[in-house]
C-alpha cells in the first residue's frame, strides 16, 4: 500500500485514539483481571486500538480496508459482549459513527470507491454487498420465527462459520442467540437469501430455540 495510505490511515486511527472516550478500546481487554471469565468464549477474535496503530506502523496491512476492518472489529466485539442500550455499547456505536464519518473523508481524499457501502482500497474477497437497513434487519429477525428448527439450524451453522460474531452461545441455558446487529453485509446477504427461499417454501414453523432480535439481550462488558 503506498505510503500516503499508511500515513493517512495511521493519522485517522490516531485520532480516534487520542480521544478520550477511547480509553477503554486502547488496549486488549484485561478479562482476566476484571473476571470475565467468559470473554475469551464470546469474543472470538480480541482487537484494539493499540494494535491497529502498531499494525499500520509495521506496515503489516495489505490495504487500508484491512485496518479499517479491524477498527471496525474493536467495536463490534464491545456490541457482542455488551447489552444493547449499555453505557459501553453506546459509546461503541458513538465512536463507530465518528470512525466511518472519517473513513469516509478518507477515501475521497485518496479517490478510492466504498466497498460494502463503507470501506475501499484494495478490500479483496469482499464482494460489494448492500449494507442492510433496519427494516432489513427487522425483516430477517421476522422471517427467523416462521422458518423450520432444521432450516435455523443451518442458519447458526453457517452463521457461526463465516460470521461468528453474530453468534453467542449459552451451553448452560442451550440457547444460542443470533445478534443481527453484528452480521456483515456479505454474510447478512447470503443468509437473508436462504431465509427468504425457507419462508417461500415453508409455511412457516416458528422457532424456539435461537432468539433472532436485532439486540443483543446479554449484560456485558467491554
């Protein structure tokens, strides 16, 4: 990636680091310590701000969608391990807002095109899919409670394979839940589609044991 990439981006991440409301996304979580014990189960793959600065640093991206991801990844693990409404999932939805509102700028600035309606430069394998909307979201969630037990089962399954941070499980209680808020537009598009081909072909068997709703119902932490 050129150098004015790597500058800029380095720049931006910084930024958003120097901000005080970013203190507890600097640095990978200390779960250990605070006795989040079930951390390492549900936040599959750590990241934080810290990193991201040592990464772009060491020149280690392929391209500035890279970095971008894994900023987005620092906020997204917060909403999987937090309530939905909690102090720390606000503040990640706040500092994602500011994060995409500058990326934005970004890539204009390098004459780059969005991909997936939000990142660019270089972003391969990913396939321009449409950012869903709420009332996809709502749709998709809907649609979760009238298809087959069977056919859900393959939802968690291929959810939990190529998106698995949509996906929480609770062995004690044998629940899995689907948090549609953390689904990527890829992966939302291609599980959508099957969805809507299960509704279409079933009359409709409603689910009991995966909650589809966009929020994210477990208390939890950063």
């Amino acid at each position: 990636m050129p150098s004015t990439q790597w500058g800029l981006m380095g720049k931006l991440v910084q930024q958003i680091y120097s901000k005080g409301e970013s203190e507890p996304f600097r640095d990978a979580v200390d779960w250990e310590s605070l006795g989040l014990y079930d951390y390492p189960q549900i936040v599959k793959r750590p990241m934080d701000l810290g990193q991201i600065k040592r990464k772009i640093e060491k020149e280690e991206y392929a391209s500035v969608n890279d970095a971008a991801n894994d900023v987005r990844l620092v906020w997204q693990n917060c909403k999987t391990y937090n309530a939905d409404g909690s102090d720390f999932y606000n503040l990640a939805d706040t500092l994602s807002a500011k994060f995409e509102d500058k990326y934005a700028k970004l890539l204009k600035e390098l004459g780059l095109e969005a991909v997936d309606g939000k990142s660019g430069a270089g972003g391969a394998g990913t396939s321009g899919a449409k950012e869903p909307s709420l009332e996809d979201k709502k749709l998709f969630a809907k649609r979760l409670y009238k298809i087959s037990k069977e056919d859900l089962g393959k939802v968690i399954i291929e959810l939990d394979s190529i998106c698995p941070q949509a996906i929480t499980k609770n062995s004690a209680e044998d629940q899995v839940e689907i948090n549609v808020d953390n689904i990527d537009a890829e992966s939302f598009s291609k599980v959508m589609q099957f969805v809507a081909t299960c509704v279409g072909a079933d009359g409709g068997t409603r689910r009991k044991k995966s909650s589809g709703n966009t929020k994210n119902k477990k208390a939890r932490t950063s």
